[in-house]
C-alpha cells in the first residue's frame, strides 16, 4: 500500500531524528586519533596514605617543599628536551595539547619520536642540549675537554664557534630558587642522613659536582622520605648520551617491605659467579653495601614524567659512587601495581594462551622489576681486552645493551633465587610467563628509546629459540625448557659482547634484531584494539595526597 506522508508527519519525523541524534551516546561518537592516542595514558591517583600517616609532622612539612622542587626540575626538563611550554599556548585541539604535555612537546615518545603537531619535523637528537645545526664532526673537531660531561650544554658564540656552558650557569635562574627551597627543607629535616643529603644537593646544584651528594644519598639509610632530585639520566641526548636531564620523585619508604629484601645484596657476589658466561666475563665484584628498597611514589617531575613512567630506580649512574659504595635500588610499588592491574595483566588475558594465565601475577611482576634494577651491579663493567670500560667501549649502543643485560640477567637472578628457596611466592613458570607478557607490554613503546631497543632484541632472540609459538587463537604458548635456555644464551651474548667491547657487533645485531615484526605487529595491534592502556599518568600534588 502506497505510504502518504503529510507536513506535520515529516515535522515529527524531523523532531524524532533530531531528538535522537541528541541523545546518541557518547561511545558512539567517533574518537580522533589523538583522543585515543590520550586514552591510551590510563590515569591513576598518586598516592601512599598509610605511609604518609606514619610521617613526623616536619616530614609531612617537607613534602610541599620537594613537591616545588621537582616542578621546578619539570620546567627545567621542558627546557632542556623542547625549549619551553609555550607550544602548549598555540595549540588549540585540546587532545594535542594534552598529548603534548605527556610527551614534553610534539613528538610521541613511544611512536619512535614522530610528531604529531603540524609545523614540526622531527626531533633534533640532541634536543636543546647543544645548536640546532650542530653536525657530529663539528662536535668531534671541538676542543673542550667538557664538551662530553652530563653537566654541560653547548652553546654558540656570536662568532658561530661553539663553547660549553655549565648546567649552573644556564639554568642559575631556577636553580637559585631550588636551593632557597632546599635550605628550607634542610631546616626540617630531622633525619641526619637526609638532612647532610640535602645540603650536599644544594652544593651540587651550584657547582655542577654531584660526586659527594650521590655519596650523602647512598649514606641515608633510615629516613622515611627520599627526594631523588637532580640531572640524573642521559636517556634524552640521542646525538652523544651524554647530556643529563633533570627529573624529581618524591618517595616514602615502605619499611615493611624493604625489610624483607634486605637480605638478597649480600649474595649478590655469590650471584654473579653463577652467571651463564665463561669465567673472564665475570671477575666483576658487586658491591654488598647496596641499597634494595620498597617506595611508594608521591610525585613525579621532569624527565621520569614523560612518555613512560618509570616503576623503578638504580641509581647513582657515577661508576665511582658504585665502586665504592655500590647502588640504591627503590622499587616504585604503587606505580609498579598500578601497571601490572591496568596493562600487563589484561595483555596477558588477552595474549597468552588459557592453561598459561595462571601463571601471570603481580608477585612475578614485583620480582622480575626489582631484580632488572639489581642486575644493574652485576655482571662486566669493563672490557677484557684493553678497550676500557663497558660504556666508553660500546659508545652509543651502551644504554641499549645496558638495559637489556639488567632486563635478562634481572629475570636470571629470579630464576636463581626461586632455585635457592629464597623467593618462594612464586614458581619459575610464574616469573617466565609473566616476564613474556612483560615483554608485549614494554615493546609497545617502540624502538626510540634505550629500552624499547633492548626489548625488541630480547623478543626476537626468545622467539628464534622458539621460546613461544603462536596457537590457532594468535594467543602465546611459552615452552618452558626452551625459554629457560633462551634466558641463558640470550645473557650470555649480551655479557660477552660487553666484555669485548664489541661496538661493530653491538651496532649490527640491533640493527638486524632491533626492529619490530609483521607477526609482532600484529600482535600490537590486536592489544591496541582491544583498548588496553599503553602506560599510565598521574593525578599528582597535594591536594591527591590531602595535604593542601
């Protein structure tokens, strides 16, 4: 039957339609590039209240101090890695503008560095610590003995000639303002350890020595609050490594939980004879005075804060402070569970095969994290063959293997550890599956950074060894006795490449074996579809921690 359609019924037909386009839900709405690009940084609160609670007053006292601090280290970082937020006033896509703020500037850190806002090409290697133009042979032909040092910017004269400037002279500035703070601190402090810290950093920030105040920070050994602060990690200089950023965390201690990993860096020089290398490879003595401790996070500034967040720390980077006093490893719990909750346990739902998700857990997570840090003080740290130190032998490609030797030999220690009867929370199955789901979490980042280098050569070597094969489901089935003997050649490698100092290796077999698959691409992509969180981002400042 013929329909007839009268003007009041079109009228209504209007107002239906429109009615209902009104109240589409927002879902439905198709999301731009960048929003979802955003939605990928799952937010969570930073916070630690049952620690805070435990504080002195002057401790709490002191947390809005190091919290001005380290925004202050942030703006520095800005400096350093783009020039200034003055980007963010010219952009008005509020979901570019927000991308911009996780990743300090228009480059997508975990997308290899390419840019995102129109008008930017790509990003200089050497950021804003050295000239724009500068080439690597006008670099080398420069004659300064502390062009290289971590604490130096170069800069260029009015004739065009090249000259360094001390990090205490080009930020004197927001410097200055750091040590008011920093005295003000000083004057709360109750705890000795922290308080000679303190005033050992103030000199620091005004000398550009930083040797004596690692040492004051490796002597804290009882306060409940840490502020690691400072220009600290050479990550960001990708022209020469050298440069270092400015970054902060505020920290309170878990004195629970540290207690019960005191234990394990009095065996580490038993440890590391046992590492999977000929004997010359590991004549390396650990040091035995080294801190491992359990932290909850309170801020994050500068450098940590951007692109991926940091879970945990190994510091001081001065081999001398190592040599003498070894390192302090401060595992970042609450941030460590809020990936493992929100990343890494729906990754593994989702890629590993069913009769394996069992093994997956936050304890396996903890420990193979915790242990990446330790293996930081083990194995070769100078050549075997008159090529010097490890660093200086491997020039560029230093971080990458450095990264991807703690990454193995940390779930290498685990391993041992599980076998010794000192972890028993865990089973080595465990620590294996949850590692391999790791690795899917960590390579998401991509290759530009030190790390995401080291994971996508750990993930190819494993999947050559046939470490895991892929079911009819693309889901993950691990074979345990090849993956166990993957762990232990892939270590291998990496110490004996280290222990010669082999850089025309090094440069080749990342090259080959750096890169990302068709197959593991399409493993990403499965995970990114789902709508599964790249990495995390703070709710951070006083008012989260409900002490405005």
């Amino acid at each position: 039957m013929k329909k007839i359609f009268t003007l009041s019924s079109l009228f209504l037909g209007l107002a239906l339609c429109f009615s209902a386009c009104k109240s589409k839900p927002t879902e439905m709405i198709e999301k731009s590039e960048l929003q979802l690009k955003v939605e990928e940084f799952a937010f969570v609160d930073l916070n630690a209240p049952e620690l805070i609670a435990q504080l002195s007053e002057k401790e709490k006292q002191m947390i809005p101090i190091f919290i001005q601090i380290a925004e202050i280290m942030d703006q520095l970082f800005w400096k350093q890695t783009f020039g200034d937020k003055t980007i963010l006033d010219t952009i008005t896509d509020i979901y570019m503008a927000d991308f911009a703020m996780i990743n300090y500037g228009p480059w997508e850190r975990l997308k290899e560095n390419q840019p995102f806002v129109p008008g930017y090409g790509a990003k200089p290697d050497g950021c804003q610590y050295y000239p724009q133009d500068i080439t690597l042979d006008e670099f080398n032909a420069f004659k300064d003995p502390n062009k290289g040092s971590l604490y130096t910017v170069l800069r260029r004269n009015e004739d065009g000639s090249l000259k360094t400037v001390w990090y205490k002279d080009e930020y004197k500035e927001e410097l200055d303002i750091v040590c008011q703070l920093l005295d003000q601190a000083i004057e709360l402090a109750e705890d000795n350890g922290l308080r000679n810290y303190l005033i050992e950093r103030k000199k620091a920030f005004q000398t550009d020595d930083y040797f004596t105040s690692d040492m004051a920070w490796m002597d804290m050994k009882e306060s409940k609050l840490d502020f690691v602060v400072g220009p600290i990690e050479n990550y960001d200089d990708k022209l020469q490594e050298a440069k270092a950023s400015y970054e902060a965390f505020v920290l309170v201690k878990d004195e629970a939980r540290s207690n019960d990993l005191a234990k394990f860096v009095s065996m580490l020089p038993a440890l590391q004879k046992q590492l999977p290398c000929e004997p010359k490879y590991k004549t390396f003595v650990p040091g035995t005075s080294s801190d491992l401790n359990v932290y909850n996070a309170i801020y994050y500034g500068g450098d940590c804060n951007s692109g991926s967040k940091t879970i945990a720390i190994n510091l001081p980077n001065d081999d001398r402070v190592a040599a003498t006093k070894g390192t302090r490893r401060l595992q970042l719990r609450n941030s460590m569970k809020a990936k493992f909750d929100k990343i890494l346990m729906p990754i593994g739902e989702l890629m590993i095969t069913p009769e394996q998700q069992a093994n997956l857990n936050f304890d396996a997570f903890f420990w193979n994290v915790t242990f990446h840090e330790v293996a930081h003080g083990i194995g070769i740290k100078n050549t075997i063959n008159g090529k010097g130190s490890v660093d200086k032998a491997l020039a560029t490609e230093k971080t990458s293997w450095e990264e991807a030797k703690a990454d193995i030999l940390g779930l290498f220690l685990v391993m041992k550890l599980i076998d010794m009867g000192e972890i028993t929370n865990i089973t080595k199955e465990d620590a294996m599956v949850t590692y391999i789901a790791g690795i899917l979490r960590s390579v998401r980042f991509g290759a530009a950074s030190s790390h995401g280098k080291a994971n996508m050569m750990c993930f190819n070597f494993f999947e050559k060894a046939g470490a895991f094969v892929r079911d009819a489901n693309q889901q993950y089935v691990i074979d345990f006795d090849k993956a166990f003997q993957a762990m232990n050649n892939w270590a291998e490698l990496i110490i004996v490449t280290q222990g010669n100092g082999d850089l025309d290796f090094a440069v080749q077999y990342r090259s080959e074996n750096g890169g990302i698959s068709e197959t593991l691409q399409a493993d990403l992509d499965k995970i990114n579809n789902a709508g599964i969180p790249r990495d995390i981002r703070f709710n951070q400042g006083l008012k989260v921690l409900g002490l405005e």
